[in-house]
C-alpha cells in the first residue's frame, strides 16, 4: 500500500490549517511514518502536483489522502477521520466523524 497525502498552501505561504492540524495529529499519534508521500497543493503555483492532482480525483478541499493498493486500485479520502479508521485502523469516535461531516457539508443541519 502507498499512502499519498495532499496538504493544502495557502496564498501566504502558509499551510491551511486544517492541513496543519491533521500533519500534528498523525504525528502525535506517531502514524506520520505511515505516510509514504506527502505533496503540496500550493494556490501560489497553479500548476503545483497537488492541485494537479485535486484536479485529477475532483477534490475539492485538503488534505487528502491517496491510498493506491498492491491490487492497483486506488482510494482517495476526502475525510480525515474515514482515512484514519479504515486505512490506519484507527478509533474514531461518532462525534469526530460527525463533526468533520458538518464542516465539509455547511449546507447540512444536524438534527
């Protein structure tokens, strides 16, 4: 298995947040090793690897994971907490999972 993350750089220069929390979770969990590659879709470079590759799965928010399988398929995961648990076979509790849900859907009303 090889495991592509996609960070997002932002017009100044610095990491999207997100980005930024998701690279000091997987480290803190000590699962940053698992990564094979990490690119960067960087807004100051139109034509950066990272954008091309959001453009290439149609993705339209960082980070993103790219897990290509020794079968040769390929999964891209747009939901960090989805990536953890099926992917690193981490525990991910409901309310992660949700809340990560309601910030990517807005337009969704919890009930």
């Amino acid at each position: 298995m090889n495991i592509t993350m996609v960070k997002k750089i932002k017009v100044d220069g610095y990491p999207c947040r997100k980005s930024a929390n998701v690279i000091e979770d997987l480290e803190k969990l000590g699962l940053m090793d698992q990564i094979d590659r990490v690119i960067a879709a960087d807004e100051r470079q139109p034509s950066s690897h990272g954008l091309n590759l959001a453009l290439e799965y149609e993705v339209k928010a960082a980070p993103f994971f790219i897990v290509e399988k020794k079968d040769g398929s390929t999964n891209v995961y747009t939901a960090y907490s989805r990536f953890l648990k099926e992917v690193l076979e981490q525990q991910v509790s409901e309310s992660e999972e949700v809340s990560e849900i309601m910030s990517q859907n807005p337009d969704l009303d919890f009930i």
